[in-house]
C-alpha cells in the first residue's frame, strides 16, 4: 500500500539526512519533491498546499536550523505533519451507549461496505467478544442480502432475514426491535449504494438514521477511487452527521491518496482500513504508525500486535516444551508454524510493515517465499503420511514423485520445500542451543534478504 508515495518520500528523506547543515535552499528542494510525491499519489490539491505550508513554516524554525542533526529533525517535522495531516492518534469505535450500539455503514456501491461490515462484525465478535447482528437493508440489490448473509456466517455472526419485498426502513426496525428483545450488544447495518450520490439514496439514509440513531455512522470509501473519493465522503458528510471512515481496499492501490486526504475534507477520524479481502483484513487505522510506514519506517508495533492476535499461544508453548524435551522439529511442526503465519495476513501483511530497506531487500531476494509458495508448502505437505511428516528423512525419490502428484506440483517444487524445511530445522536446532545469532543466520538460508 502507498509503494509509490513511499518509494518517493524515502529518497527525499534519506537526502536531506545526508546533508550537513539544513539551509532555505535545501529545506525548499526537498519540500518541492514532498509536493510532487503527493500530488503524485493523488493528494487532494488544498491537502498537498496546507500540509507543504505548515511543514515550510516549521522546517524554517531555529529548531531545525540549528539542530546538530538538522536531516533527522526535518524527517521529524514531516513525520509530526503527516500524521496529524491523518488525524494525530487512533480514534476507536464508540459504543458507549445501552444496547444495542447501532452502527450505520454507508457509501457508495462497490466501495466494500458488505465485506467491510462483515469484517468489522468478526472483529466485534472475536477481539471484543460482543454479540453482533447484521442486517442488509440494500433493497435494490438482490445479491447484497445474499453476499451478506455469507459474509455473515464466515464471521461467525447472526444475520437478520431481509426482503427485497420490505422497505429499507421497515427491515432496520424490525432488526432493531430484534437486537433489543435477543439482547445484542451491536447491530450493524448496511445501506444500498448507488453509482454516484443521488437525492433518493441520500433521503432513504437520512431517514434510516433518524429512525436508527446510530452511535456510529461510518462512511466507507474505496481507497482505489483517489480525488473522487475525497469529493464523495465530502458530500456523504454534508448530508449526514458522519462519526468516522473506514478505508477499504488501502492494500490495492500504490498511490493512496484518500488516506491522506479524506480527514482532512471531511473533519472526520479515518477509524479503520480495509487490507486484503479475507474477513481478518481490518486493521485499526493509527495516523502515526501510517505516517512511519509512508516514510518507509515500517510499523513493528502493528506487527508486534498482529502477532500477538494471531499466535495460537497453546501451539506455541507446545512446540517449546517439545524442543525442550529435544525433539527434533518436524514437518507437522512447520506446517503448523505457516497457519500461525497465514493468521497473522500472510508474509505480503508481514512485509509490508517493515521498514522499507528491510522489505525491499526481502521482496528482491531469490527465492523468497511469498504468499504462494506458502499455500503450496501446505499442500505438499497435505499429501505426505503422517509417517512422512515425522520422519521427513525417509522421504526419497519415488515418495516425492507420489506426494508431488498428490499436491499438484512439480518434484521440483517438493525438493525446494524440503531445503527450507531443512533449513528451519537448523535454526530450531540452533534456537535450542541458545545461540540466537547462528539462528538468524539460519533465516537468510530459508528467507534471503532478512
């Protein structure tokens, strides 16, 4: 997400770092290339003129003049700007209020709003252990009850039962109605879209918040859609007290640009961004972890976080106690450590919150495990006995030919697995020895460019 940006804005900054005393010379180029890599990935104009303005204004201060390390104090200002360009800090739903908290998702079609609330309702469900209801009031769209009914039982979450026959208004009542008497502690409903903004679809929302009067109404805005995106949250806002946004699709454009425009248009806090379609895609939106990404920082403490929500804590203490009591880490074992992986978004979610050099080195390394390559592993591993998985060393030619068969995969593509498995072993071996330098040495094996 917001490669280009990045890219940009990591070239910027790692000239000014190099330069020994900061003057309005070079504070100016620098400031030129910040507003072409906005504008480059599409910053709404008026964004790109204030936050260059207050970053001039404060780069030009004696704190950066004459600081000792003037690049790094200059890196600070734009970090500081970008951030609060995006909001400062993380602002959370609010569902302070009797239940069932109501919350009204809106925006226009194909933005993501279904998949959106269903990710949202799992996140409700699993990381706030609230019981959620869903209801679709998307009326003009028959396949949007029906995808959200889906959505629904993936996340694990009641769908209300909704007609194309009802009005929208009548379907968000009787879900209210039910939410309240089968004690829910949120109910959340999505509205129909429309191609462009319309008076009808503006009317049946306004209408439906009167009734609802939900504690949060979220306008969801496809991140793809750059400068339009900005335009419609900021008429989506004229005719409805918005409380936050929510950025689907962030993870599908390089540019990005709606991050950084849409707080400030709108005056309303961007709560959530959507990354990835799989219902785990939902993260918590922090305006100065994404302001450390943008500058190619990374965001270990999001990483730190996904980690700790994604790993099996039982599994982990399993495999300690077992390389504790000196048994040898098998295939079972490293299957068992890609599902922890694959939890926590994948190595793709992983990557992309490391700090640029580090991510740019492991996405150019040979023979870097992707996304793909991890699926792959799984099913090469699917097709061996159990036998195979405990003792990947009785694993020969005429095995391999019969378990790449059953996967699908060339033996090419077995042999390779079981190099990497071979080195994870060695770095298993190492980590119970205690030498935590040898086991990072052991990485570069399986995962060049770490």
């Amino acid at each position: 997400m917001l490669e280009n940006l990045t890219q940009r804005l990591s070239q910027v900054i790692k000239t000014v770092r190099g330069e020994a005393r900061l003057t309005e010379s070079n504070i100016q180029d620098a400031l030129r290339e910040v507003r072409m890599a906005l504008l480059e990935a599409d910053v709404a104009l008026p964004v790109v003129r204030d936050f260059i303005n207050r970053v001039r204004e404060k780069a030009l201060g004696e704190a950066v003049i004459g600081s000792l390390t003037p690049g790094q104090a200059l890196v600070g200002v734009v970090h500081r700007e970008l951030a609060a360009l995006m909001g400062s800090a993380h602002e959370d739903l609010n569902l302070a209020t009797t239940p069932p908290a109501v919350i009204l998702m809106v925006g226009l079609q194909g933005a993501g709003k279904t998949t959106t609330t269903g990710k949202l309702a799992r996140m409700l469900r699993e990381d706030r252990r609230k019981k959620v209801l869903v209801v679709s009031c998307d009326i003009y769209r028959p396949a949007a009850i029906e995808q959200l009914r889906t959505v629904g039982e993936q996340a694990g979450v009641e769908v209300f039962p909704s007609s194309v026959n009802e009005s929208a208004l009548d379907i968000a009542q009787r879900a209210l109605a039910h939410a309240r008497s089968h004690y829910f502690d949120v109910l959340i409903v999505d509205t129909a879209g429309r191609l462009a903004i319309d008076e009808a679809m503006m009317a049946e929302v306004r209408d439906l918040h009167a009734a609802l009067k939900p504690i949060e109404t979220l306008f969801v805005v496809d991140a793809m859609q750059g400068q339009d995106a900005v335009n419609v949250a900021a008429a989506f806002n004229q005719a409805l007290p918005l409380t936050g946004v929510i950025l689907a699709k962030l993870d599908g454009d390089a540019r990005g640009g709606a991050a950084l425009s849409v707080r400030q248009i709108t005056g309303c806090p961007i709560k959530f961004a959507g990354v990835g379609e799989k219902l785990t895609g939902l993260e918590a939106f922090h305006p100065d972890r994404m302001a450390s990404r943008i500058l190619g920082m990374g965001d270990i403490l999001s990483l730190v976080e996904e980690a700790r929500r994604g790993v099996d804590e039982t599994e982990a203490l399993r495999l300690a106690e077992k390389m504790r009591r000196g048994k040898s880490f098998d295939l079972e074992d490293f299957k068992a450590q890609i599902g922890q992986m694959k939890k926590m978004g994948g190595l793709s979610s992983l990557i992309d919150k490391l700090p640029a050099q580090f991510a740019q080195a492991a996405q150019k390394a040979p023979g870097m495990v992707d996304d793909r390559s991890l699926a792959r592993i799984e099913g090469i591993i699917n097709s061996m006995t159990r036998q195979e998985r405990s003792h990947p060393e009785i694993i020969k030619a005429s095995r391999k030919r019969r378990i790449a068969l059953g996967a699908g995969v060339q033996v090419q593509e077995v042999n390779r697995m079981l190099n990497q498995f071979e080195q994870m072993q060695k770095m298993m071996k190492q980590m119970q020895k205690g030498g935590l330098a040898k086991m990072m040495r052991g990485m570069k094996g399986m995962m060049p460019g770490f």
